[in-house]
C-alpha cells in the first residue's frame, strides 16, 4: 500500500509537537480501515514521566472518537533520525494492544527512509491482556 499521503500528515503533524527539552519532534499519523486518520504529536513536560508521545497521542485519540484495535490500518512514526524512527517501548506496548496485529507500523524519517512492518513484529513476547488472567 501507498502510505505517502499518511506520512505527509505524520510530518505535518510533527509541527505541531511541544519539545522545549528533548528538541526532538515526533508525529504520528493513524489510519483506520474507513480512511480517517488521526493525528499526533509528542508532548513533553519538565516532569519527564509525564511526556506523551505521539503514537500514543494519535492513538488515544482515535479510541476517544469510538475507533477500536480491528478499525485500525495503520500508523506512521516521523522524526529527523539517519534511519526510520521506530516507536519506543511504551509505545510498542501500547500498540501492540490497541492495534491489530495485522496492522501496519510504517517507521519513516524527513528524508523518507521508511521501514513497514506489521503490529505483531515490534514487540516480541508483549504482554498482553492474557497475561492477566
């Protein structure tokens, strides 16, 4: 699939972040399987734990529009980095909850370096709702 549109709203989005400490923009784009997309920045906070990224932001605010894990096609992850940009850890947990497993993560950077894998590849071993039971 062509991501090109959705990266291009990832890296518009990407203005949007507040970085006053890090000086490292992120954006994030989500599509769902209708064709809306979702738009995110990351957010930071002199408090450090309390910064949210902009998978999550893209995310989250999907959820809060009524879009669940199985709506979902795939999310874009933007920053100036040499290489594609990959979501970090609490990131990758939370998609690999929240999306479908079948979805994609198109990892990419300014100079359009990118990197498409699906959901169940970023986090090997997650844990999972399962692991509560």
């Amino acid at each position: 699939m062509d991501y090109q549109k959705l990266i291009e709203k990832a890296k518009e989005a990407r203005k949007l972040s507040y970085t006053p400490y890090s000086h490292f923009p992120v954006g994030a784009a989500l599509l769902t399987k209708e064709g809306k997309v979702y738009v995110g920045a990351n957010i930071e906070n002199a408090s450090y734990p309390l910064c949210m990224c902009a998978e999550r932001n893209a995310i989250y605010q999907s959820y809060l529009d009524g879009v669940r894990k199985d709506d979902i096609a795939a999310i874009v992850i933007v920053a100036d980095t040499p290489n594609p940009c990959s979501p970090c850890g609490a990131c990758r947990q939370v998609i690999s909850e929240l999306m479908d497993e079948n979805a994609d993560v198109i990892m990419t950077n300014l100079n359009d370096d990118t990197l498409v894998v699906k959901v169940k590849d970023i986090l090997p071993f997650a844990f999972s709702e399962e692991d509560l039971k």
